[in-house]
C-alpha cells in the first residue's frame, strides 16, 4: 500500500473532529448523540486551559496508535504467559514500551472532556474529569500498566512464578479500546458493514484459538509428568522442541478442537485437561453459534434485495402471462422492476420525507428549481410561488418505453422532464403518431390538470429518464395563495393549447371541451376564465380571462324560514345564476341569487348584500365561489292577444340575444311573422332593457293592431 493511501486511510479511520461553528455559537455536541429535551443548542462551552477534545483529530490519532499497541499487547500476553522464559531481552523493552505509552495515555485521561450522560455536553471541569476517571477505569487501567514481572525482578532477583505471569495477564483489559473501535466503525458509513463485520469475527475467532492454544500449552507445561500430558503423548520431548514447533501443535489442537473436527491424534490426557476442554468445548458452542448466527445474519441481509427482486419479477411475469396481457405491457412491467431494483438502494423519497420540512425544501430547492424556472409554463411567475411549488415535486424514474401518461387518462398530475427524452404520441384512428419529442424542462400533463379534461395525448419515455412528479391538489392549494400567479399561468397554458392546435391535436371541439370541463376541473376559481357557451373557441375564452369585474356587487336573498347563511351546497347549486359578460366588462353587473322556491323572494325578509370586488388584473373573484361566466339566458316568449277566441299559440324557449329589436324580430319569426314593437313581464310591466331579463323569465309580446 502506498504512502499516500496509507495516509488516506487512517484519515478516513480516526479523524472524526467535530467543527464548532463560532459564529453561530453551537455547542459542543457529539455526532451520534442528542440533546437532552430543554438543552440550548446556543450554549457555548469553551474548553479550559489544557483540556483535550475527546474529537480532536490528534486525540484520535493518538487512540488509533493505541488500538496498535493493543493488538500486539492482545497477541503477546498469552504468548508470554504459556511459552515465554523472563529474561532481559529485546522483547523485555518492547513490553515496557508499548507500557509507558498506555502510561502516558492514564495521564492524558485526566485531561481529556467527557460528554455528560444527562446533557451531553462536554464536561470541561479538570475537578470533575478527574473523580469520574478515578471512580470508573483506572484502577484497571493503571493495574493493565504496572510491568509486575519486571518490578518482582529488580526487587528479588527472580521472575516470581506463575503468579505475577497470572498477573501481567491484566494487559488483555485494554482490549476494551478494539471493542469500541470496532462499535464506531459499524456505525460509520464510510466503511462497509459487512466487512467490519466480517473482520470483527474473524478477530474474535483467531484471539479465541490464539488463548485456547497458549491456556492448554501450559496446563502440559506445568504438569508433573510430561509423558500423560496431551502434547508429551505424541512428543515425549517436546520441551526440548523450538518455540516455533510447540506454538504450531498448539494452535494445531486448538483450532481442530473448534472446528469439531476431532482427528483424536491430540487429545487430552489428565484430569486437569480433560476439565479444560469441558469448557474449552462448551465456550466453542457458544462462539460457533454467535459466528454462525451472525454470518447468517449478515449474507441473508446482503442476498435478500436480489432475493425480492426475483420473486417480484417472478410473480410479475406469471401476472402477465395469467391475464394475458400484451407483449408490450408485460414489457413495460419488467423495465420498470429492473429499473426499482436498480434505483431502490438510492431511497431518495425515503430519505427526504424522514427529514424536517425546511431541509427536504432547500434540497429541493437546490435540485429541481433551476429546471422548474425554465418550464414555460412557469415563465412570468413569482419566486413565492415556486419557493412553494418544487418541494411538493415527486422525483420519479422511469425505464426506456414506458407510459407517463395515456391518452385520455383521467388527470391527477402533471410532469416535469429533468432528464433523459419522451415521445408525445397521439393516437389517430387505431395508429400511433409521434407529434414532437420532450427534452428537459418540457411539461406534460398540465392540459389535463388545469382544464380538467382527459389527457390529449400520450407520454412514453424513449430511455431512462428522471421525472418530477406534481400531484393536482398540491397544485391547487398552492393556487388558492397565489391568484396572480395563476392567472399568469392560464395565459402561458393557452398559447400552448395554440401551438397545441397547429398540430391538430386541439381541434374546435376539443378547445370547447377543455373550456367546458375547466368548470369543473382542476384549479380553483378556473371557472372565472373559462365557459361554456356554444361555437365557442379558446381565443373567446382568453379574450373572456381579461373581462374586468372590479366592482361586481352581489346581492343574496334569504329563503323563507331558513336564513342565507344556511344553504347547503346542492341548493346553491340549483339557484346559480351566471353573470353577463357585459354587466361584468362595465362594472355594474351584480349576482342575485334567490334561495326560495321558483325564484320568490322571502316576504319580510331584507336583503344581505354582499359587495365583492374583484382584481381585474388577475380576473379572480377572491373569496366569491359563485361561477363568473358569460351568461346565455333563456326565456320563454309568449304571444299576448287581446282576444281569447284568438288562435292560441304555444310558448316558445328560446336564448336571449344581445338586443331588444333582436329579440322582437326572433319572436315575429317564431309566431308566423308578426310584428311586434311592445314586450311586457308576466306582471304586465312593460321592459325596454335586455339588462332587466333573468334567466327563466316568461316575456309576452304585444303585436301591432
């Protein structure tokens, strides 16, 4: 391993330094822990004079080179307890060493912060450190530090025996350092966890073979006679054998005896260890069952994605074939299995909604809002209104020829192309069409959604492709805080139905359909832009957007017996009355709604009038749900004779046109081409203005005599 990947690593490995923001004067808080409830992240805590960070970068470092000494000290404790003669030797500095090292680090503890167990702040108190450190580990520590062998020996002139050899054993405390390292890296996610894992287990197993070995090589060491001892059975001398050999049959019988394997060339010969590999074979139960249970664990975790992915392609395909289904379907279906499975693992809807709201925005904000600026549909927009907008977008991915949108599909939401390519098809007597080809930033579905009529034509991706998704009632809740903006938006919408036209795909009685089904479509208040008049156009419907109806006044009846503010939607429903585009473009037109039956105003019952003006730069009616339409009245004409011996003539329903000499000319067509220069009421009040007409009034006309 080279220098620089070697530095890399134990970059990645222990420097883990918290950065303190000053400025913003967070607190010192551990990465994987929390606040109490109540703590103030504001609180700054400053460290003392010679207070050590327990995440400061050379704090870890310093742990990372003792996590070295430990596995040495690991290996070498049982090695010397078992095999090992004291001596002044080489080996004899290194022990007292890696000693003055673990030393050095006591003395540093006393001066290292610790995380409070309520607060969770670091405690920086000298005092405190202190009793907590001597209260908890350092006795142990210090005890896993003292070089007993070498202190009997300059004090007595001798090793000491077993005992102090029993002593100097204290060392393997300090493996408690290895556990918490490998606890902090299967938490890590820069490191892979079934590769911690694996190593973890790996070094349990070996260090438990490693002290089996060295435990049993002295149990025959020590005994009285060598020849029945498990080892001087087979190797009458083996005291007189190398250090190599003796440690090789050791580990040898250690290792068969784990694994059960039991060839019986090795086996135990005396009491003593027959009593150690009673407990030697009972703690390997253990041990196999923890390592078994756990590798399980691990591969089964690490297979079951793929596991999943083939029973549900499995049960898919069986679908297909059950219900027999297109080949082009079945197709889709599988594309869009392979494409999840491959996608599955990057979890983004997952992991934005398990985040606070302002996060997930300001993601979404960052991924998605420069495409979104540049939907023509959006041009002219405020910031408001897409600050609001691209959080409520679903990042969706689909495989190569699969269907967004079907033609004349029912619309719930609309679509944004963030990349890859789509084909808008429309399907023309049976056949396929390809009208253009979508590339990013183009916007599919949105006639269906702000019209609220079927979709017109088709979207089916042509590779793989990345598509936001914005649902029809996230749209329009953000509409009703936002009426400028949609009416910006009913603008941009019409020059593409025109360009939409150009194509053949919006004909005249498609334009009246998605006039019409605007009524009672997709965004709020779509209805004061669009209509439902016959020979009607888009051009008409945006020359109607425009109508200014800056004072409109309404006027609302009380039904008898039960006050206005009772109604129920269904009897609002039934006593609409559409305003007149002329009184509503002069600014005098007013709404009169009549809650009691046939039109009959509540005797006694006084007007509540209801004044609501209305922008006539945005053409919304604010808080007004009352239809704003152009108006077709009908009435019912009736020849009035003075006679009643007169030939009787039937009514006649017919649409109120735009002037009173219309009106006298259709009814001298209706009733055999008489001529008539006076119109009454069924009051007999005389009407010389079309203004004064409501829908469903009964008119009788004087002829001439």
């Amino acid at each position: 391993m080279s220098l620089s990947c070697t530095k890399n690593f134990f970059k990645r490995f222990c420097v883990e330094e918290v950065h303190l923001n000053e400025e913003s004067g967070s607190g010192f808080f551990s990465s994987d822990l929390l606040p109490s409830l109540g703590a103030r992240l504001s609180h700054t805590t400053k460290l003392g004079r010679f207070i050590i960070s327990p995440f400061s970068s050379r704090y870890r470092a310093w742990e990372m080179f003792l996590v070295v000494l430990v596995i040495y000290s690991a290996w070498i404790s049982p090695f010397d307890f078992a095999f090992l003669v004291f001596k002044l030797d080489a080996l004899f500095i290194i022990d007292n060493i890696v000693n003055c090292f673990f030393a050095i680090d006591i003395a540093l503890t006393f001066f290292v912060a610790y995380l409070d167990s309520e607060s969770y702040l670091l405690v920086d108190n000298p005092k405190r450190i202190a009793v907590r450190y001597l209260s908890t580990w350092f006795i142990f520590d210090f005890c896993s530090t003292l070089p007993f062998q070498a202190i009997n020996f300059f004090f007595t002139d001798h090793s000491g025996g077993l005992f102090l050899k029993m002593l100097s054993m204290l060392r393997l405390w300090r493996l408690r350092r290895v556990s918490s390292l490998f606890a902090r890296l299967e938490k890590d996610i820069r490191f892979n966890y079934f590769l911690t894992r694996w190593i973890k287990l790996v070094a349990v197993t070996l260090f438990a073979v490693h002290c089996a070995a060295c435990f049993n090589y002295i149990l025959a060491d020590k005994y009285p006679d060598p020849r029945r001892t498990w080892i001087g059975a087979v190797y009458p001398n083996f005291k007189e054998m190398s250090l190599w050999d003796r440690y090789v049959i050791s580990m040898y019988w250690s290792i068969v005896t784990l694994t059960t394997t039991g060839y019986g060339d090795l086996h135990a010969e005396n009491p003593r260890e027959m009593l150690f590999d009673i407990f030697y074979m009972l703690f390997n139960l253990g041990l196999t069952s923890y390592i078994i249970g756990n590798m399980t664990n691990l591969v089964v975790h690490w297979t079951s994605h793929t596991r999943q992915f083939r029973d549900t392609v499995n049960e898919a395909s069986e679908f297909g074939k059950r219900n027999q289904l297109p080949p082009q379907i079945q197709d889709q279906i599988l594309s869009h299995m392979c494409l999840k499975f491959k996608t599955e693992s990057l979890k983004q809807q997952e992991t934005l909604n398990g985040l606070p709201k302002a996060i997930r925005s300001s993601i979404a904000h960052y991924l998605f809002l420069p495409i979104v600026q540049n939907v023509a549909l959006f041009h002219g927009v405020s910031s408001d209104f897409l600050f609001q907008l691209v959080p409520e977008m679903e990042a969706e991915f689909y495989p190569p020829r699969e269907d967004v949108i079907l033609q004349n599909e029912s619309p719930s939401d609309m679509y944004i192309l963030v990349s890859g390519a789509a084909n808008i098809i429309s399907n023309l007597q049976g056949h396929e069409q390809v009208l253009w080809k979508a590339i990013t930033g183009d916007i599919f579905g949105d006639i269906g959604v702000l019209c609220g009529h079927p979709q017109p034509y088709a979207v089916r991706t042509t590779e793989i492709s990345q598509i936001l998704r914005l649902n029809k009632n996230s749209l329009t809740n953000i509409f009703r805080t936002n009426m400028d903006d949609q009416h910006i938006i009913m603008k941009n919408l019409f020059m593409k139905l025109r360009e939409l036209g150009s194509f053949g795909l919006v004909d005249q009685q498609t334009e009246q359909g998605l006039v019409s089904n605007s009524r009672q479509g997709a965004a709020p208040n779509m209805d004061n832009y669009l209509q439902n008049t016959p020979n009607n156009n888009l051009q008409k419907a945006e020359k109607q957007m425009h109508i200014d109806t800056s004072n409109l006044d309404v006027t609302v009846k009380k039904q008898e017996g039960q006050p206005c503010n009772r109604l129920n939607q269904k009897s609002m429903d039934e006593h609409r009355i559409e305003l007149p585009v002329t009184e509503i473009a002069e600014g005098t037109g007013s709404i009169q709604l009549t809650c009691g039956e046939s039109g009959s105003i509540c005797s006694g019952e006084p007007f509540q009038r209801i004044t609501a003006p209305v922008n006539s730069s945005n053409g919304f009616c604010g808080p007004l749900k009352s239809e704003i339409t152009k108006s077709t009245k009908r009435v019912t004409i009736h020849l009035k004779v003075p006679s009643i011996k007169s030939q009787k003539h039937h009514a006649k329903l017919i649409i109120l046109p735009d002037s009173l000499g219309e009106l006298l000319k259709i009814a001298g067509q209706k009733f055999g081409g008489k001529t008539f220069t006076t119109l009454v009421n069924a009051e007999h009040a005389e009407i010389d203005d079309l203004e004064v007409i409501r829908d469903g009034d009964h008119l009788f006309f004087l002829a001439n005599e």
